[in-house]
C-alpha cells in the first residue's frame, strides 16, 4: 500500500513577542512560575494588520514556492480564531497564495483539535486519489482576558502541511484512537474576542481526552507505548505534555523519560499557545532536533476543549532531514520585534472583533496583511509588491 502522510511542514508566527518575565513583572509573580510552572518564556503578539490569514498565508507560501500548486485540489483551514461567520479563513489565503480555481477550500472548527480533523480529512482524500495533495493549514491567535490566570498561556502561529503520497517527513499510520466527551472547560461564545475557561477542568478534561483516544488507538491496533519513540501532544503550555506524558506513561505501567518528549517543546516554549497549531509546531521542533529520527514512530496527541481527543502515529521518512526548514523557524522567532508590556496591553484592548470600516496601519515585515475592512469585508494584500 502505498504510504500516505506529511510532505512538507512549514512554521509562521508574528511580528511582535512579549517576554513572560515582563508579564510576570507586572503581576508581581515570580518569573518562574510562567517558566518552570507553565514551562513557557514568551509569547507571539499579532500586530494589527495580522490574523490567521496573514499567518496561514505566510506558512503556506514556502510550500508553494518548493512544491507549486498543479497537484493541490484542496485547501483545509483549521482553526477556532475564524475572521467571519460564513467565509473560510482558506478562501483568502487561496487568493493570496495565487492557487488555481479547481480547488475545494473550507475551514474546520473544533477548538485546538480541528487541525487532526483536517489532517485526517487530507489523508481521507489523498488516499481516494493519490496524484492529489492537500493544503492543510492550521493558525490561531490564542487570548484570553488580561489579568487572568490564562493570560501567560496566550500565543499565536500557523503551521502549514502539504498532505500526499509517498511523503518525505512522515508516513501516517492506519490506525487512530478517538474521544469526544461534551465538556464545557474552555470555549469562546460568538459575541467574545477572547475564551472563557476552567483552567483546572480544562487540564482534567486534557488527560481524560488523552487516555480515552490512547485507549481507543490501542484497541484499533495502534503500536505499544514502548514501541513509540517520540510523542508529540497539544501544548498549550509545555508544562501540560510534560505532565500528559507522565500520566500516560502510568497509565501503561511505564517510565516517563523526558527524552521522548522534550525536543518538542522548544518552538512552542517561544510561540505560546497556537492552538490548532501548537502539535504541529511540536513535530516540527522534534524532525528539526539534532537527533536522527529516521525510522523513528512518532506519536501525536491530539486534543481540543469542548472537547475531541485523537491519538495517531507515523513512521519518519529516510532523507527527511532534507526537506525540514529548521532555518526558516528560528529566523520567524528570532525576527519577532520584542513588544512592550504597556503597548502589547494596548494591542489586546483594541481587538473588539468590530466589521466596521478601518485601514490598518503598515506594521508586519510578514508577506502579507491585513489592510483594511470595507463595506464589512476583510482585504488582505501582498506585502512584496508593495
Ligand atoms: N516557581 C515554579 N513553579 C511555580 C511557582 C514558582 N514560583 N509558582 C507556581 N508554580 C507552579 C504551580 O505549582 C503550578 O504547577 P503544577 O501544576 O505542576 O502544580 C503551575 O506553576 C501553575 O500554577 P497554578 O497556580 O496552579 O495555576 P494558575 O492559576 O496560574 O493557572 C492555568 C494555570 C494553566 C490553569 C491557566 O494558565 C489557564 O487557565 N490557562 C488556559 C487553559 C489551558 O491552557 N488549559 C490546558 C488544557 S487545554
């Protein structure tokens, strides 16, 4: 059978990163609390011509650059920070990335799972056809209220995916585990720009959805826990996987060695919480780690509040070291203009989720922006033609 899995993996954040020591200066905390208790040392912060879309569009484009777009017939956007009601976030980034109309373009909305649901979707639709690839694009912006126990897990990125067969990083295995229990521990009504959560229910609600797809995954003939290698899970803080993995280790009469988990923290300990994303930018943090992963099974645990849980596995692929763009990541981190804490205060008072007409002030260095809202509709434009 032929194999079926992630071909290219790309990362994009922010213009702007506030540092938690400053966050924890202002709320007379101990810096280590954000770092050694939540396991976190800053956070992405959008600018205001920047949302999911200029994000998503800027981790696709190097895709498109590598791989063109003759194969890709759809475009899945996963994400829970949408920018309308009706429209797919994936229908501007279709227009921006320039692909081809023969495409089916939608967006998928399930809190931080929705990207596995696209993932799975992807795989669903390049197994029917083989000669096809599929975009998937996962991005959020994760706020919460200011001054609340959640606002130092806020973050934001986009990871982008190209989907087909016989993929260079990572062949998907068959069998999954899922779990869906109705929990009200983290959601985000129609009428807020920023989740209302149960911090301690949503990290209860975290492990079961965990342990339920675990339990599912092994039962629908997923591998072992000693048989996988590195495990991956949603991070909305880096604290929360370690304590994941603890407990699923536990759980199968196991140690909990950090090194099969560690090497995966080390974007999303900058990003903060993405969300969609936060998983995926995990994988990309352990294919570009200095170990050899080639042949190693990875594990990703999956998990959305509300909530949906998934567990699945892959094989990474021989050469695929070729293909990871560590570069590219570091130089999207490194290049985040530091943000003060009075002006990144500013920044989320401003954000009232308002379809009244405005043009955005120039600020990103991103590919592209968000430039203004006419007549109720977002226009978004290249910045390299500018
Ligand atoms: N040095 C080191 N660690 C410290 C510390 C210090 N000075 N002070 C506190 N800590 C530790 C605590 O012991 C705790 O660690 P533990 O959980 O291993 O016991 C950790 O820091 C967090 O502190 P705590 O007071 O328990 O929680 P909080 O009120 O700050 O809230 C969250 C933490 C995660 C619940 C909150 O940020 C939140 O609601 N985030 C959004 C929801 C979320 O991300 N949920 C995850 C599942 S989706």
């Amino acid at each position: 059978m032929t194999a079926l899995g992630i071909h290219d993996l790309s990362v994009a954040t922010t213009h702007h990163v506030l540092e938690l020591d400053d966050l924890a200066a202002r709320n007379g905390v101990d810096p280590q609390k954000y770092r050694m208790g939540l396991g976190q040392a800053q956070m992405s912060v959008p600018a205001p011509d920047e949302d999911v879309v200029t994000m998503g569009a800027a981790a696709a484009l190097p895709i498109i650059e590598r791989h063109g777009t003759d194969r890709i017939r759809t475009l899945l956007f996963a994400t829970e920070t949408g920018v309308d009601n009706s429209k797919a976030a994936g229908v501007f980034v279709h227009s921006l990335l320039g692909l081809p109309a023969a495409v089916r373009t939608v967006e998928l909305k399930q809190a931080c799972y929705s990207g596995t649901a696209a993932l799975q979707t992807a795989l669903g639709i390049v197994a029917r056809n083989p000669s096809e690839q599929v975009l998937v694009i996962t991005a959020d912006i994760a706020r919460y209220e200011l001054d609340s126990a959640a606002e130092p897990t806020q973050g934001a990125a986009a990871v982008a995916m190209l989907v087909s067969a016989d993929p260079a990083l990572l062949a998907l295995e068959t069998a999954s585990g899922v779990h869906t229990a109705d929990i009200d521990d983290f959601w985000r009504p129609l009428d807020s720009t920023t989740a209302v959560v149960d911090g301690a229910l949503s990290t209860r609600a975290y492990m079961d959805a965990v342990l339920g797809a675990w339990d599912d995954y092994r039962a629908h003939g997923g591998a072992e826990f000693a048989d996988i290698d590195h495990f991956v899970y949603h991070q909305p803080f880096t604290k929360m996987a370690r304590k994941a993995h603890a407990r699923l280790a536990q759980h199968n009469g196991a140690e909990s060695v950090p090194e099969a988990f560690e090497s995966t923290f080390t974007y999303n300990i900058q990003l903060g919480n993405s969300y969609t994303a936060s998983m995926y930018a995990g994988l990309a943090a352990l294919l570009d780690s200095d170990d050899d992963l080639t042949g190693k099974r990875i594990g990703l645990l999956s998990y959305g509040s509300g909530s949906v849980g998934e567990v699945l596995s892959g094989i990474v692929q021989p050469g695929y070291r070729e293909h990871v763009r560590a570069e590219q990541t570091r130089a999207a981190l490194e290049n985040r203009q530091r943000i003060a804490l009075e002006d990144y205060r500013a920044l989320h008072a401003a954000v009232d989720g308002s379809s009244t007409d405005q043009e955005f002030p120039q600020v990103t260095a991103a590919p592209f922006r968000l430039a203004g809202i006419r007549g109720h509709a977002r226009h978004y434009e290249s910045t390299r033609s500018a």
